[in-house]
C-alpha cells in the first residue's frame, strides 16, 4: 500500500500553483483585453493596427507554441524568463487577445443612443466611456469573461510542459514515482472541474450583483 | 544568436514530416468531434432522463478539464485496463471527445434555432418522425452550424502541438527534437509558430466565406 497522503499533500501543492498561475494570468488577460479591446475602437489608425495584429498573432498561434517560444527562444534574444513568468505572461497574453474581442464586441453592442445622449449632455470621449458605456458593457462581457477564465484555467496544464510544478506535473510525478495511473489522473480531472466550476458559480453571482438595479434595463 | 537560413532549410523536411502528422490529426479529430457532437447532441435532447442528464453531466466534465490532462488519461490510463492505443490514435480520440462536446453546443443551438412553426407544419403534412428529421429540419438547421464548426476545427488545429506530449511526431515535437539534437530553438520554434500563424490567417478568410456563405439566413 503506498503512502497516498504524502502524494496528496504533493497534488495539492499543485493545485495552488494552477490557482496562482489562474489569477495572475487572468489579471494579466484583464488587462489586456481592456488595453488591445480599446485599441481596436481606438480613433488613430496606427493603434487599430497595432491592436489587431496583437489579436491575430495570439488568437492565430496556439498557447502550447506561445509557451515554448517564451520560455526556449527568448533566453537566446537576453530575455531569460522564469517557468512562472513565462506561463504567465503566455497565458495572459493569449487570453487577453481573445478577451479583446469580448471588450471590443461588448462596446459596439452599446445602442446609438447611448451615445447620442452622452453628447447631449456634453460628455467628452473618455467620460462617456467611463461613466456611460463601460458600466453596461461590462456586464456584457462578463459571461463570456467566466468562460475565457475556465479556458485560461485549463491552458495552465501546458506549462507542466515546461517544467513547472503544477496540478499536471505533480500527477505525472506520482505516476511516475508509483505507477498508478488511475488516481492521480481522476484526482487532478476532478480538482479541474471543481475550480471550473468555482470559477463559473463567481462569475454568476458577481453578474447577479451588477444586474442589480438595472431590472428593465436593456442588457 | 543570428537567424540561420541555411539551418532552416536543412531542418525542413523534417517539419514537412511534422506538418502531415498535424493535419492528419486535425482531420481525423475533426471528423469524430462531429460524429461525438452529434451522438451528445441527440442524447442530450432524449426523452430518457437518465440517459440525458449523464451524458449532459459527462460533457460538462470534458469541457471543464483541460485536453492535456485528458490526453494523458487516455494515453496512461487505457493500458493499464487493457486497451493499448497507439499514440496518434489516442490523440484523435482526445481531440474528438474534447471538441465533441463543443461541438454538441452548435448542434444544439442550430436545432433549436430551427422555428417551432416547422416542426408543427411537418406534423400537419403528417411526416413521421425519420422524414421530419431529415426533409425538414436537417436541411434548415445544418447551413448556420457551418461556421460555427468550422471555427471549433480550427481551434482544434491550433491545439494539436499538444499531442507532442504524448509522444505522437506531429510538427510541435519534430521541432523540439531538431531542436534538442542540434541546440539551436530560434529558428524550429519560429517557423512553428509561423506556420499555426499563416494556416490560421488564412482560415479566418475561410472562416468569413462560409460566414457569407452559409452565415446569417433569415430570422
């Protein structure tokens, strides 16, 4: 009988590390979703263009390619970057572009009139956008937000590629160090859909608190 | 370190190897997540409750668990049962099941979006079932599903370096061993990236064809 509770104690130090990588990544993705979204919306063509390319080079390769080229062709060009910070900063990356288009798509979802009544009560570009239309764009985006999030949160998987000790590698480790197969593999299944479906309860409930007021209103 | 032209052709056919084995996936995988979606799809909409709230909950699980980790099961796993797959055939599995339950959405979706006056007319021709299903609604629900399962193949291609974890020699792991035997990452992991990039650049015009084609019909 092996010792189940040492390699326990193992999985769930990587399921922190899969939480951290999550969060920081998905901050990341936040931002730049909001950065390349705006971008895209943006009056000056040279940052439309430097946005869409953005967009079309992390939506057009995929995250596992991403990865790699950070952390194996980067240190060749002097920028040598830690497992984490280069899961991280992939990740966010990838996501934060396809998040663009939910911010952009959200925007432009905003009726006419909105905007025609923030020029009426002479409201300049960036005070329409911060007190009119983002409030009820965000709670546009937020649904799809959840799902980018749970794809994030399975995108973390492929950084165990590069050596990083999370919820994936660790099960290989107790494979590898027991040569059971079954537990550690339905552990870390079970443990992924748990904190999908964390993530997807949050998303819910934040939605639900910023619906709230807003009954009759065209969301 | 400098961009070697001549190491670049050296390493080609290599690739060349590595790019059939990735297409041949994505087909073979594209060809079961439709036949998986549909399975989902119809189980999902069967009157047997047992049978559609399993294959409902199943399809939830596979699509909150990251394809790796899948992969990994079916690789690791399987064997250990008995079943002993051959690497690209346990990935065209993964690849199938996963996107099956993607697949099953847009299945879902365009059988919904057909008018209930259809299924009502079709009952007053008095079609039975079988004709119903496939004069009626098939023919109307099939052209908008077009793009969206287009768009869920390509995505799939965009996750088929993942196979390289499990030891199938698609392009993602002729590039990392071209890599490892002459230590030289820029260029294999460049031209990887470059090629996911111009397959998608080009599926995205593909994409907004079927888009014209076969897109919005109306309301």
């Amino acid at each position: 009988m092996t010792q189940w509770s040492g390699y326990f104690g193992l999985i769930l130090q990587g399921a922190l590390v899969t939480i951290e990588l999550t969060l920081m990544g998905s901050v990341l993705a936040l931002i730049m979703a909001f950065l390349a979204g705006l971008g895209r919306l943006s009056r000056f063509f040279a940052i439309r263009a430097l946005a869409t390319a953005y967009i079309e080079f992390f939506r057009g390769t995929s995250i596992f390619v991403q990865l790699f080229w950070a952390y194996f062709v980067l240190p060749f060009v002097g920028i040598s970057l830690t497992p984490l910070q280069a899961g991280v900063l992939a990740l966010g990356l990838n996501v934060g572009a396809y998040g663009a288009e939910v911010v952009r798509g959200a925007i432009q979802s905003i009726g006419r009139e909105q905007y025609e009544a923030c020029t009426a009560l002479n409201l300049g570009r960036w005070q329409a956008m911060r007190h009119v239309i983002l409030p009820q764009a965000l709670l546009v985006m937020l649904p799809t937000f959840g799902n980018n999030a749970i794809e994030l949160l399975k995108a973390t998987a492929v950084v165990s590629l590069i050596s990083l000790t999370d919820l994936t590698f660790q099960a290989q480790v107790v494979r590898s160090q027991t040569g059971n197969t079954l537990v550690p593999f339905t552990t870390i299944l079970v443990i992924y859909f748990a904190l999908a479906l964390i993530i997807s309860w949050g998303v819910r409930s934040l939605e639900r608190r910023m619906a709230r007021g807003l009954d009759g209103v065209r969301v | 370190m400098e961009w070697d032209w001549n190491f670049v052709w050296e390493i080609m056919p290599t690739l060349i190897q590595g790019v059939k084995i990735t297409i041949l996936a994505t087909l073979l995988g594209s060809v079961l997540a439709a036949i998986v979606g549909l399975a989902i799809a119809l189980a999902r909409r069967s009157p047997n409750k047992a049978l559609s709230r399993t294959v409902g909950f199943l399809a939830e699980f596979i699509r909150g668990t990251p394809l790796l980790v899948q992969l990994y099961f079916i690789f690791y796993v399987l064997p250990d049962i008995g079943i002993l797959l051959p690497p690209l055939v346990a990935g065209v599995i993964g690849l199938g099941l996963h996107y099956g339950t993607y697949t099953a959405e847009v299945y879902r979706a365009g059988i919904d979006n057909v008018p209930r006056g259809q299924w009502e007319a079709a009952k007053a021709c008095n079609l039975n079932a079988r004709q119903t299903w496939t004069h009626i609604i098939i023919p109307q629900a099939i052209p908008p599903m077009i793009p969206a399962l287009a768009n869920y193949f390509i995505a799939m291609f965009k996750e088929t370096p993942l196979l390289s974890a499990i030891t199938v020699l698609e392009l993602m792991n002729q590039a990392k061993s071209v890599a490892n035997t002459y230590y030289r990452y820029v260029e294999p992991m460049t031209l990887v990236g470059a090629f996911f990039l111009v397959i998608s650049l080009f599926s995205v015009v593909l994409l907004r064809w079927l888009e014209r084609r076969y897109g919005k019909i109306e309301r």
